[in-house]
DNA sequence: GTGAAAGCGCTAACAT
DNA sequence: ATGTTAGCGCTTTCAC
C-alpha cells in the first residue's frame, strides 16, 4: 500500500497537466475529453479517462469558471429565513436546481433593502449566474432588486413587481378559492361565508373572487353579509366566526382564507357548541402543519410552494441558459386537501 | 448624459487593470490598495481609490480565488430542509457567516448518503473553505461524512460522532432538564412524572439524569413509576398522561421531553377534568412555535437552536483561519421559557 | 485528431 | 514606494 497522506484519495489538487502526463496526451486533450468534446479518438479517450481515474481527477470549478464566466451558481435571498412558507419553497428551489449541477448560495436579508444590496454584491462579485428573490410573507408587490444587476437574470417568487422586467412566480389565490368554494358547494352548503385576511392584500381580493366565481358557477347565492375581512391569524378567525354565527340567520360553511383563521374559528365554534362539520362547514388555506392534527383535521387548499419552488428554478435555469428573461407573472395552480372539516369526502 | 447600456453602474466587468490605467500606476499596485496593503504612499492610495470608484470597480472573487485558493464560501448540507429544527439554525449559521463575508451553499441531502456525497463533491469541486453538516432530527450520532473532506474543516450541528474528528455542536440536554425540573420544584411540585422520548436517544437518557440531579439537589424524591419512556408525538403524550393520572397517586407535575408531546398531555388532562396549573404543573421543551398558543400557555425548555447555529459558524470559520479542527462536542445551554402552565412565575 | 499558446482577473515574489 | 513578471487551472482558437 502506498503511503497514505492526509485525505485518502490523493491529496494535493491534481490538475490537468497531471492527467495530460501520465495520459501522454497535452492538456487541451484531456479537457476536451472531460467536457465530452468531440474531435478526439476513441482511445485517446480511454486513455485520458482512465487517467484521470488513477488520478481521482477532479477539475477545478473555480479555474474554469474564470475561463467560461460561469459558475453554475444561484443566489438565493429571503427576506425571512424563519418563515412558515420560505422553507417549502427554498427546498423545491434546491431540488430542481442542485439536480442541474447548479449550487446555490443562501442569503437572509430580513426584509431589509440594505442587507439584500450587501448580499447582492457579494453575489455580483462571486460571479452568480442568476438569482431568485424570495418572500416568506404573504405575495405581495415589491420593487426592483435594491442592486441593478445587469444581465444577471433574476426571478421573484412569492411576491411581484411592476418597478422591474423579471419574472415572477405566486400562487393561483383565485383558482385556489374556486376549489374551496366548489368544494363546498358541491357538499350541499347553501349559505357560504368568507373570513379573509386584510383587504390590501391582493391575495384577498383574488380569493374573494374566486369564491364568488365558483358559487356563481354553482348557482349558490353569495351573500356579501357573510364576507369578513381581518387578519391572518387565529384571533381574527374567532372573533369572525363568533359574529357569522350570532347573526339572524347564520351561515352553513365558513371558508377560512388562512389555516391560522381556520383554527380560531374552530375555537369559536366549539365554545358555541355549533358542531363541524354537522352544523357547519369549516375550510382553511395554505395547508399548514397544524391542519392536520385539528379536531376534526382541516380540509384547506394547499399552497403549492414546493412547486411553485421547482418553477422558479426551471425559469431561471432556463433564462440563465438561454439569455432570456421577459417580465411575467407565473400563477401555480393550488390543490384542495381534503381532510374531515367540511363532512363528506370530495364527490 | 452618457449614453447607458444595460447595467447601469459601468457594464462589463472593468477589471483591475482598467482602474490601473486610470489611475497611472501599475495593477499590482490597484491590489495593495484593494487589499489594505502596506507600502502604498498615501497619494497613490488616494487616486487609486479615486479610479476604482469612478469605474465603479468590484474585484472578480473567481479570480482572486484562483489565486489565493480561498474562496470565503461554506456547504451547508442539512438531512431536512422541511424540518422544523433546521431553519433556526441555518439562520445562525447564515448570520454570523455573512457577517464576516463568507457565502453559504445550501444543500439538502434528504438524509440520503449517496446525496450527500453527490453534494459534497461539487461543494469540494467548488473549493468551498468549510462545511457544516446539519440534522434536523433529534440530536443523533452518525458516521463519517459521505465522501472524506481532505483538510476541508467541518463541523456537525445537531449530531455528533465517533467516527471522525470534527467538532460538533449540540443542545445540552442535561442542563435543560435541570431548568425545567428545578422551575418545578421551586414551584412547590412533589410528585413529578416525565414522559420522555424514545429511549434510544441519547437526549431521552441526559434530559432524565437532569431532571434526576435537578430533584436530588432540591431534596424532592425521585420516583421510577413516573416515568415513561415513548415517542416524541402527540399521541404519545395523551397515552401517557391518560396513564399517569390514573395511578392510586398521581402526579402534581409532568415534565413533557417535547412540546408535542405536551400538547398531547394538555389534551388528556384536559379530557379528564384536571386543571392545569391548579391540579398538574406541565412544561414542554422545545420550545415550538405552537407552545404559545395553547391554553393555557405552555412553560417549556428552549432549544438554543440559533445560538447554535451562531457557535457552528464561528468554529467553523475559527477552524478555517487558524488551520486548526480537534474533535470537540459543544453543548450549548437551554433556556428556561416560562408561560402560565406551571403557575406562578419563576421565584 | 492532437498540441502549442494565449489568456480569464487577480496576487505575490522579486526587482528597481 | 512602485512596477515587472509569473502563474493559479482551466478552455479555446488555431496550427499542424
């Protein structure tokens, strides 16, 4: 056994020369061999390639990006790296993109244009091939990148913008809201109510939108007496709920905009002995670990983040490849989960 | 106005030869400004800098890491990227890495070794300085890293090892159940029941001695039939709890060894007509984002998970300047977080 | 089909 | 104090 230094497979970086001279062959060679060019026989390539294997050759991604300008290489910013959402969508990101031999750096700009122009420049400098812009709050519309970044393709996700040309990818809040609707419609429930989130948010507004659409589709009177608007979060929801279901003539479904308000109305309905899904309907969004383990478990519509991930890196990837990069706003289509909330399973 | 193309601050990369014309001197001499370097007059620092802004001149990382063979990038490769532990520990990491100017990689390897070998390869290929290997399950023990990392330092967060020499950071779990225990005591507590984890765990058997040695100190007795021993899930903590309290003489107290399972606990108690604190102190460790919002409140042990992370970072980076790496297991101290299920605030 | 040479943008001796 | 030179490891014309 050779004498064996401190990492196993030989240590010390073994270039390309090293292949080319232990192969008989000039460097160019056994890089055209590496990189799968053509113009090089057929034994020459196993020669290189048995080489290279001797030698545990691994090229230098650092050299040869110097030489392409191409690092293979995304940046990746959040302005919440401690989000319920970031973290679904960072991982369809990393999935579709570390499948392509792409790396990608993770920066957390708190939602602060200051760190997101530090972290840009380091991404500059480091030579990034593109970047995602990522928001764990609810979509929302931002401005350009807090750095131009030249033709550094770059595609927001979870939010939007009218300031610059990128790409933006965000859920079908409307499609989504169809299905929720629908769900309940088709289950028999006549008199639907809607506890959403703030009104400024566009999310809202598409939502109720949806709803509509689809009850008018059903042929299901909408009644705009039962639309509340309040926070995302489960005092909102209780409160809401408390008021839907003390009124003269009180709803059969309540279609809760978050999982959040969803629980707080469940709460409501519990401490006024309404029983669900007997008395009433009861459906969230978003789809949060907590939906699950409710009493009864919240049927909702699921936010499709993980998709909505793997698009925002197909899109850049492809961009990056093909230079494009036209402003456009990509809506994911969002999935009903149905869990025991609403009574009988989907028809 | 000049006119602008495509990115706004000087378009194609101006390099340090550019700033060098400009400013009448040679490249090498642009470097030792760039760098801080000494032997530069005064004057000649002053129109160097002069050039260098007018151009708008960013230094090409790539470059300078071909040369220094040091690249200011670190792996992050986490088993779980969905987890709920991971995030706040990336979020360690990110902060006190990119403070000092390093970049982070983020990998997933799903907990699969052929993934991490795969990631670790181009992590290597990439000649990142550092690598830090998460878990997001349970602290746990595990091998080697997939693929030998030469002199690459590395440490392990949220597990550790016997196989290699790296430094590992965990939670002490000890210390933690110490603080939880002795919060119980101090509360008047004397019959206290624990309904650990999985007894395989490591941090099942540390947070028992602490909870043991937290009794003995404050002279309240110690009793087996106590404890139980079973998943760290819900359902767990219903069944045992339901148990506990059904015994000839029950507990006043349930130290819960995750927040889950106490919530499970809160659910039997609650099924069985005890109140909670009056009847039954209860305390949770984790602390997850639901302990919040439980009624009533939930006292509970915190996971020092950023803080963690932070430690990771710095050893990491402490390993990289100074060429050291001994293997070394960190336990980072829990924190007490009290809320209203175990009564009266800490004395 | 293969190799020699140039050079990506930077830094680090080594001269001057 | 400043400039000249060489070269990090790779890819890519362009000869042969």
């Amino acid at each position: 056994m050779p004498p064996k230094d401190k990492a196993s497979p030989s240590s010390a970086s073994v270039t390309i020369r090293d292949v080319a001279r232990l192969a008989g062959v000039s460097p160019a060679t056994v890089s055209k061999v590496m990189n799968n060019a053509p113009y090089v026989s057929e034994e020459t390539r196993q020669t290189v390639r048995a080489a290279a294997d001797k030698l545990n050759f691994r090229p230098n991604s650092i050299a040869r990006s110097l030489k392409m300008s191409r690092t293979a290489t995304l940046g990746l910013i959040t302005d919440d790296l401690e989000g319920v959402f970031t973290m679904s969508m960072m991982r369809g990101v990393e999935e579709v993109v570390s499948a392509q031999g792409f790396s990608v750096f993770l920066c957390n700009s708190y939602g602060d244009a200051a760190r997101e122009r530090a972290h840009l420049e380091v991404l500059i400098d480091k030579k990034v091939d593109g970047v995602i812009l990522i928001s764990g709050y609810r979509v929302r519309q931002r401005g350009a990148p807090a750095l131009p970044l030249g033709d550094i393709p770059v595609v927001y996700l979870y939010q939007y913008t009218d300031e610059a040309a990128v790409r933006c990818v965000v859920p079908d809040d409307f499609g989504g809201a169809v299905l929720g609707a629908g769900h309940l419609a088709g289950l028999g429930r006549r008199r639907i109510a809607v506890i959403n989130g703030p009104a400024h948010y566009e999310a809202t507004r598409h939502r109720l939108e949806g709803v509509q659409h689809a009850l008018a589709r059903a042929g299901v009177p909408f009644d705009a007496a039962l639309v509340r608007a309040g926070k995302w979060y489960e005092s909102s929801g209780y409160a809401a709920a408390s008021d839907l279901m003390t009124l003269p003539a009180p709803p059969d479904a309540l279609f809760c905009m978050s999982d959040s308000i969803a629980v707080g109305a469940l709460g409501a309905l519990h401490d006024l002995g309404v029983r669900v899904p007997q008395d009433v309907a009861l459906i969230g969004f978003d789809n949060r670990s907590f939906a699950v383990h409710q009493r009864p478990p919240l049927t909702t519509v699921a936010l499709p983040l993980v998709q909505m991930g793997r698009l925002a890196g197909d899109l850049l990837l492809k961009d990056i490849r093909e230079g494009g990069s036209a402003a456009e706003l990509y809506r994911v289509p969002c999935e009903l989960v149905v869990r025991q909330s609403c009574g009988a399973s989907r028809a």
